[in-house]
C-alpha cells in the first residue's frame, strides 16, 4: 500500500530508473513530438529502452500500458486536469482521494506521482491481466471520477502513459508522492494479488453491471437492425473444405477492411461500435479469411515472437487462447455461407491482378545479368530502372532528394506494371506510391519532366478522365553505359510502406546499409544526410531493429522483406495506404459524376468513362469495399464516425 510523502524523496535519476524498471512493457518507449496544442507519442520516436536506462530523456516519455501480448502487471489510472483550472485541480484531488481510499479498501499496491494538477496511481499486480479485463474495470472506475483518462487501456497496441521521473510538457517532471524508503520498498513488493482485483470487482459491481447492460442493449439494436435488413447472423454447422479453400485462395493478396486491421491490433472493440468483444473478434476472424489467411497464419500473428496482432488475443483470451480453432472454423463457415447466398458476385482474384500487400510490383529478373536490348521495350525499362538506382542518389542526394528518388523509381514500377516506357498511371496511384500528397506527386513528376535532360518525358497532357502521360528516357549522360550495363535482379519498388512512417531519413539509411554501405562516413556519403538527420535516422532503425552495430564498427543489415512487412502492419502503413486508395475512390467517382453532368449539359462534349479493369488501385479498391462489407459495425457507429 502507499505510504505518506516526507521530504527524503527519490532523486529524479533514481525515480525514472525505479519507475521504468517496475512499469516498463516493452523494448521501445515513445519520445514526444510537440505540435501546436499538444504533445503526442508517435510510433516512429519509438526508441530502444537500453539508451535511456540510467537518466530520463529532456522531453516526455511514455510507456506502453501493455505488452506484445496485450497483458500488463499495472493498472494506469491517469487523472487529469486537462486545462489546470482551480476547479479541475480540487476535482483531481477529490478522484484521487477517492481512488487511493477504494484501492486501500481492496489491498492494492500503488505508486501515484503528480505533476501540475495532474495524478497517475500505477497499481501494481502480482498476475498480468488481460487488456479486456483492465479496461473494463478503468471504464467502471470512470463512472466514479469524472477526471479519470480512459484513453490509456483502451489501445492494446498504443496505450501509453508518462511515468515517475518522465519530463512534463508543461516543464518540470513527474514527481512521486512517496519518501526515497517507501517508494523502493512498495517497488520491491508484494505487488496487489487476485484476490484484490475480485474484491475491486464486487466494490464496482453495479458499474460493471451497468456497462454490460450497455454493451447488451447495442447488441439487441445490432441484431433488431440486421432482421429489418433482411439479413441472417446464425452460424452454420458446418463448413465444405472445398468452399473454404475457394474463399481463402481469392483473398491470398488483399488486405483485411481497416476496422477489422484496428480492432487485431488493438483490441478497442467499443471504439468501432461492436456490442462485444466476441462480435469485434468474429469480424476480425472473418475478414481475416477472406484475404486469404489460414488458422496458422492468425495465430502466428496473435502469438507468434513478435505479435502483429495483440488486440485479437485480448479479444480471444477470456475464452481461452485455446479456442482459436473452434473460432477460426466459426468465422469460415459464416463465410461459407454468405459465399453460396451471393454464388453470382464477382469476386476479385490473384489470377485478376489483384494488389499485394506491399506497393512493389514485380518484373522479371531477365537472367539477372544479362545486357538488355535497346530495341526491347522490356529491356529499356530494366536499363532504366538499373541506372535509376546506381545513379539516383548521387544526382539527387538527402531527405529532400529522397522525394525525387521515389518518384523515379514509382515511374519504373509502373512501367514494369504495365509493360511499356509509357504511362498514365495518375497522381494518385503515384501519391500512394510515394505515400505522399496528391499535389506533392504532381509537383514531383512535373519538375522531374522540367529538367534538363530528364529521367522522364511528358508525351501528353491528361484530359477527361485520362491522366498526363510519361515516357521513361535513358539520359544523354547515362546512354553511353547501356551496353554494358547488367541488371539488377528483382522487383522494382518506389517507397516501401513501413517508412511512409519511420521518415525518409530512415528509408535513406536502411537502403544505404541494404546496398553495402557499412561506415558512419560512407552512409553520410551515399545519403547526403545531415548529422542531425543520420543520428534521428540511425536511432529509428536500431530502435525499430532494422539494422545492427555502431558508429565505430559499422552497421549491418537486421531486416528482410518480411520483417519490413510486418512492421508496416504494427505501424498501421498498410492500414493508412488502404484508407487512401479508399479516399481516392471517392474522388474519382464524385469527378465522374462532375463529368456526366456536364456530358448531359452539353451533349456535343464527348465524355468517356473507360474503367481499366486491370488498374491495380481500382482492383484493390473493389476487393477491400467486399472485405467492409464483411462484418460492418453499427450503424450509429459509422455514423458517428
């Protein structure tokens, strides 16, 4: 239990390494990034513990409430006097007085600090508990103090809270309420036992009952909605292994809706309007299936080394993680089922060119070294692509570079998509190449085409519905190498998806120890880094485990494709990408409304709406409307949304 404050307190080295020691889940904590009214804990200023593990860094840290399992041995009860009014600091102290009376009723251990109004109680368990079990009970808690945050349990993935000794935004640190002797010797423990968290469960039992109720009365909504549909919600008895294999086969290549990739990570089923857990977890199963992946392939992702999905067995674990077969055929054979009811839809396949996961488009290795022809339309685009990446980085250096580089190389990727030196792809396929701006993509391939003897050309100006069309050009300074150039083997690709969020710098690095580039000077060399961005570059991929080693024995490569991959779904990338192609959907269909309008006002302007069926963001497009259309979320929910 806590005990009173006395002057002999902790000093702050020794409060952040007691604290992060004791309230630490995983190997990376988040370092703040001030913006203009706040401060937030972004997934790229993730850094390795190891660094900061004898004093707090000059900014904000957070900790992650659980971990990759989606448990924590604490309970963060974050009160917060968001506006540090008089009123809301005595409304702080009342919760808190509150809190630490029930908690001492019950047998807790806890620390509390404050900082600036503001509390955190961190109660201490002797057993992980599940992210379900915890939030349910800080949702009860909130009924009962008005300051409490609720927002720290309710992410599996991207619940945080600053600790003991963390800077405060506001200036100063978080300081704990305890003497030096009492703060180590509640550390130390016993921490709270079981029989704790049963006796806070009766003490909140009418809250507890409240929320089920709640939680009840959204789910007969569900259900009263769905038969004035028309719709059924049983679960078939069995499934047809032949069926389930279809589903499985069309689906290998698509993404999973974004709901459905939210709710695996982190867990947060009430946030997207699902009366349960077990409805959420269905969606999350079922979807799941329809692009494609098997039983073993969900449960290597909730309980593999490195978990992608945390929420899924937050969501899973009240039954018992041992049901995840009985679930998984469940979630097949409502598939199944709604495949028969809808035999005549035509479904989006691999053999249809349907999108991979990941923005590169795979070409031909061509023998891998052999000379290509000029009079060979695949052989140009393979030389150009070649030059592209020996010679790029040199021609345009740095982060500011970095841009120019990508947007070469997603001209490449097209051109090997569509197997000509000549492409119409549009500023937004190229801005979800790039993972930049629809403006931004279009500033790119103009200035690239404004150039003197220029990477790319432009043959023809967009018009209609019909994008500007650029033609790959091998530069006059570079045609003298084509005879002896070999290519390289492999797949052409512009920005891979995880460092649309760990930055270019990032991206810039990676490649550079990916290419050979061992040694501070040369990686410095190749990227044309800063030394401010090549130490935020260097500390993000060692932080994020992409490469190894230091500035004095030099930098080896720690990651492959599939590492990259994974990655980008744990950092929601992928998730990002599948919401713009969403947004881009939208756009062009309100511009091809604009245009039949106008067709229909002016019947002499011819307007042709040719739908490219083989368009890979129109493909995708299609495939991930059938995947929300698996298992949306309430109405109200959307709606609110």
């Amino acid at each position: 239990m806590s005990r009173a404050a006395s002057d002999a307190t902790l000093s702050l080295t020794d409060t952040w390494r007691l604290c992060l020691e004791l309230l630490n889940q995983r190997p990376l904590i988040r370092l703040a990034e001030r913006r203009s009214t706040s401060v937030a804990f972004p997934r790229r200023l993730g850094r390795r513990v190891e660094r900061f593990a004898d004093a707090p860094p000059s900014q904000p840290v957070a900790v992650h409430v659980y971990d990759a399992h989606g448990r924590t041995r604490f309970l963060p009860l974050d009160l917060d006097a968001h506006d540090r009014t008089e009123d809301q600091i005595v409304a702080v102290e009342d919760d808190l007085a509150a809190a630490t009376s029930l908690l001492d009723e019950c047998d807790f251990t806890y620390l509390v600090d404050r900082a600036h109004g503001g509390a955190h109680i961190y109660v201490l368990l002797e057993e992980p508990l599940g992210a379900q079990d915890a939030h349910s009970l800080v949702l009860a808690l909130g009924r009962r103090l008005p300051t409490l945050d609720l927002k720290p349990t309710s992410n599996v993935s991207d619940g945080l809270i600053t600790i003991p000794g963390s800077a405060h935004k506001r200036g100063g640190h978080r300081e704990l309420a305890h003497a030096a002797d009492s703060a180590r010797a509640i550390a130390a423990g016993p921490h709270s036992p079981a029989r704790a968290l049963t006796r806070l469960r009766a003490a909140l039992a009418d809250e507890l009952r409240a929320l089920l109720e709640e939680d009840r009365e959204r789910g007969a909504e569900r259900r009263t909605r769905a038969r004035q549909a028309g719709s059924s919600d049983p679960i078939a008895d069995a499934i047809l292994d032949e069926e389930i294999r279809a589903v499985l086969v069309r689906g290998i290549g698509r993404h999973m809706s974004t709901t459905c990739t939210d709710l695996a990570q982190r867990g947060d089923w009430r946030a997207h309007g699902y009366p349960s857990a077990s409805e959420a977890r269905r969606a999350v199963l079922m979807s799941a299936i329809a692009t494609g992946l098997t039983e073993t392939d969900v449960r290597a992702r909730m309980l593999g080394e490195e978990p992608q999905w945390p929420g899924l067995r937050s969501l899973l674990e009240h039954k018992g993680l041992d049901r995840l077969r009985d679930e998984y055929a469940r979630a097949a054979a409502e598939i199944a089922r709604r495949e028969r009811q809808k035999s005549g839809r035509v479904i989006v396949t691999r053999d249809d060119n349907a999108v991979s996961s990941d923005t590169s488009a795979n070409t031909h290795t061509g023998g891998g070294g052999d000379s290509p022809s000029v009079h060979d339309t695949y052989g140009v685009i393979r030389a150009w692509i070649t030059l592209v990446e020996r010679y790029a980085a040199g021609e345009y250096p740095g982060a500011q570079g970095w841009d120019y580089q990508m947007a070469l190389r997603a001209l490449g990727q097209a051109a090997s998509t569509v197997g000509s030196t000549v492409t119409a792809m549009g500023v937004r396929w190229h801005s979800v190449a790039l993972g930049d701006s629809r403006t931004g993509a279009a500033a790119l391939l103009r200035a690239l085409a404004a150039e003197d003897d220029p990477w790319v050309v432009l043959v023809a100006r967009g018009r209609g519905i019909y994008a500007d069309q650029y033609e790959l050009r091998i530069p006059d300074r570079h045609a003298s190498l084509i005879d002896e150039l070999r290519w390289r083997p492999g797949k052409t690709q512009a920005v891979r998806p995880v460092f649309t969020v760990l930055g270019k710098a990032t991206g810039l690095l990676f490649e550079a120890v990916e290419r050979g580039a061992t040694s501070r000077a040369r990686i410095a060399l190749v990227t044309g880094l800063s030394d401010d961005a090549y130490r935020d570059a260097r500390d993000t991929a060692l932080a994020y485990g992409l490469i190894t080693g230091n500035d004095r024995d030099g930098y080896e490569l720690a990651a492959d494709d599939a590492r990259l991959e994974r990655l980008a779904q744990q950092l929601g990338a992928i998730e990002a990408r599948v919401r713009r192609i969403h947004q881009h959907r939208r756009e062009r269909a309100d511009y091809w409304a604009k245009l039949e309008q106008l067709r229909r006002k002016r019947p002499w302007i011819r307007v042709v709406r040719d739908v490219d069926e083989t368009d890979p963001e129109v493909e995708e497009t299609l495939a991930q409307m059938y995947l929300d259309s698996l298992e949306a979320p309430p109405v109200q929910a959307r709606e609110a949304g």
